[in-house]
C-alpha cells in the first residue's frame, strides 16, 4: 500500500504538470492566432479548461496507471487516441528551470523557431516540416494541414520564442549556432552539392520538375531557405548510384501544393564533374568541379569554327520546321523556342546555347546526350550534333 501511494503520488504531479504545461502551450497558440477582445476570453477558457477536480483526476491517473503497465507511451489530452513511443517516452521528471512564479520550463523541450498550427499544437519549425514531409497531418492529433501546408506560411509562436531567448538564452543561443553552420555547410555549391537523380539536364534549357518524395522535397527546402537556389541534375548509373557529369539547376519558382507536392520551375546553369558521392538525410550529395569550353585563341581556327557554327544552326532550322505541327508543338511548349543566333560563340563558358536546346530535343539517347554534355570542345559537339542531324533528315527523305 505505502508503495502504490508513492506511485500514486509521483504520476498525479507528473498529470498536474502535463495539464498545465497544455494549458500554456494551447495559451500560446491563441495570442499567435486571435485578435485583441476574443484573445483574451480565449484565454480565460484555457487557463480554466485544465483545472480537474479530484474525481476527475483520479479518474485520469488510473487512465495513465493503466496505460503504463503495457509499457511507456504518451496520453493525449484532447484525444481519445494514444501513440506509442516505446522507450523515448519516460516517466522520470525533466531538468527544468524556475522562471518565476508558477512558470517551469523543461530544458529538454527546446524549441528553436516554435510554430503553432491551426489545432494548437507547437513543434520546432524545421521539425514540422519534416514531419509533413511524408504526411499533411498533425503529428500529434492528426488533424489535416493541407491548406496550411499549401500556404507555407509558418508564423514564428513570438511569446514562447521571446520566453525561451530570455530564461533559456545559453541553450538558444547554441541552437542557433548550430543551425547558421548547417546553412552556411548547405550553401556550398562545390562541396557535399545535393544531387536530384533523374533526367538529363542542360545549360539555359528550361527544366520543370514534379516533386513528390518526402527526400526532394527536404532538399528543394533547403536550396530555398540558404538562399542558393541551386542543385545538381544527373541521370541514374546502376553501379555508382548516378552519373559521373550533370548540370547544375537554378529554381527560378515553386509551386506549393495542398497535399506537399510541389511543381519546380527550373533552368540550366553550369556543367560539373563528380569528384565523389555520399548522401545526407535520404538523397544524394557529391563534390564537383565545373566544365567549361575551351577557347579558340587562333583567329583563322575561330573562322572555320564559326562557319561550323552557322551551318549546324541552319540544318537544325530546316529539321525543326520539317517536323509535324503536333511535335513542333509540343516541343515549343515544353523548351521554348529555339534560340536565336550568337554573333560571340565564345561569349559563355558553356558555348551557344541553341546547341544545349537541340541536344534537348533531338531524339538521342540519354547515354549519347551525356557525352556530349562532358565535351569541353565546341567543335567536337557541333560536328557530332550535325552527324546526328544528318542522319534524321535522311531517315525522314527516305
């Protein structure tokens, strides 16, 4: 009997403790969200939802005695659903720290840029967008936040984010150090480049993309928020995981959807080699260095490279207008028109971009196109897109 009071007693503390620690976390949630009046008689309905008479917390202690016995889990308070988490959940009480009268925080639920969603519940911002990631659910109630996944709008909870700088400053302050050296190691364009497997890609050729894995939607995230916009584009190896040359995409636009999919509009940048692949958090990430053409310094070499250039461009107008309307059309709608004439085809690293948009939309395989994407020389690939040109108006005469 002397036993059981003593348990009796340390899980009534810890419910009295989880009921207002839930009073304040659904507190916060209503001066994020409400406006003046209604804010503060929302208010006055949190403060009193939580006080139990002794009936009703005797009731909710056998509740939880009950619940222990099958081993460790967590009681929602405003659910009549349970989630195990097996041996993360403990019933030992948290190192806190006396703020001021009445107020406990626990030091072991730091939040670092706290967001409230529209069920009331607070996570850290990075960590619910993980979480929503792979479901557009509550990760605690399950409530749908399709409409708030779709908005992307994640108002920073201000009075916990101002309670935790102020009492938990040390703890904060080492948070955030952490997250700027993760971003700056994000921001890196030659080092640890997160890698999209999946299409051949090319410099100034419009790349749209469809984004639906819980891992790209991770990576086209953080792309956003460092500020570089960038990634890798590479097509798939079966023996090294992806290709050893990409090209490099700059997301000029994301189109958020409902259900966390999301429509990437992109662009080709520059060309790069893989020096060496690894992975981080689910896709994959290489060191690269840039490709970039070699340049023409003899001037008689230039002309004969030029007169290449111009007849290459005229045999791909004359193929482009020969093709039938319906693939004309389609070819228009998806890469655009074909560029225009360079007077300066040394003007880029990467050489005339009509070249690119024709490797685009000629009927090649990807293998063959991604050889010609790691050619350093403009002749070299002008002559084997002219083969190539060739042999279909050939094929079509016939």
């Amino acid at each position: 009997n002397i036993q059981y009071k003593k348990i009796n007693e340390r899980y009534r503390k810890s419910i009295e403790e989880s009921l207002e620690r839930s009073g304040l976390s659904r507190a916060h949630s209503l001066r994020a969200h409400l406006p003046g009046g209604a804010r503060e008689e929302g208010l006055k309905r949190v403060c009193s939802a939580p006080q139990l008479g002794d009936q009703e917390k005797g009731a909710l202690l056998k509740r939880k005695l009950s619940g222990s016995e099958a081993g460790p889990g967590v009681v929602n308070m405003h659910s009549s659903k349970h989630k195990k988490q097996g041996a993360a959940a403990s019933t030992a009480p948290a190192v806190s720290e006396e703020t001021g009268p009445g107020l406990t925080l626990p030091r072991d639920l730091l939040f670092y840029e706290p967001v409230t969603t529209p069920c009331g519940h607070t996570f850290c911002k990075n960590c619910l967008e993980r979480c929503l990631d792979h479901s557009p659910q509550c990760p605690l109630c399950k409530e749908s936040l399709k409409m708030y996944l779709a908005t992307r709008k994640y108002s920073i909870t201000q009075v916990l984010d101002d309670i935790i700088k102020q009492y938990l400053s040390d703890e904060h302050a080492g948070r955030q150090k952490v997250h700027i050296e993760e971003t700056k190691e994000l921001s890196d364009l030659q080092n640890n480049v997160p890698i999209f497997v999946c299409t051949m890609a090319y410099p100034t050729v419009p790349c749209p993309l469809h984004v639906f894995e819980p891992r790209y939607r991770l990576m086209i995230r953080r792309c956003m928020e460092t500020g570089t916009r960038q990634f890798g584009m590479c097509i798939n190896d079966a023996q090294k995981g992806f290709a050893d040359y990409g090209c490099m995409l700059y997301i000029r636009s994301v189109h958020f959807l409902p259900d966390g999919r999301s429509v990437v509009d992109t662009v080709g940048g520059k060309r790069f080699r893989v020096l060496s692949r690894n992975m981080r958090d689910g896709y994959c990430i290489a060191n690269i260095e840039y490709l970039q053409d070699q340049r023409v310094a003899d001037e008689d070499e230039l002309g004969r490279l030029q007169d290449l250039y111009d007849q290459v461009y005229n045999q791909a107008k004359v193929w482009f207008h020969t093709l039938e309307n319906r693939f004309r059309n389609q070819i228009l709608q998806h890469f655009g028109p074909m560029p225009e004439r360079e007077a300066d085809i040394q003007a880029t690293p990467n050489g005339p971009a009509c070249c690119w948009w024709l490797l685009a939309v000629l009927p090649v395989d990807p293998r063959y196109q991604l050889s010609l994407l790691s050619m350093t020389t403009l002749k070299e690939r002008l002559v084997k897109i002219q083969h190539i040109l060739t042999y279909l108006q050939n094929t079509h005469t016939e």
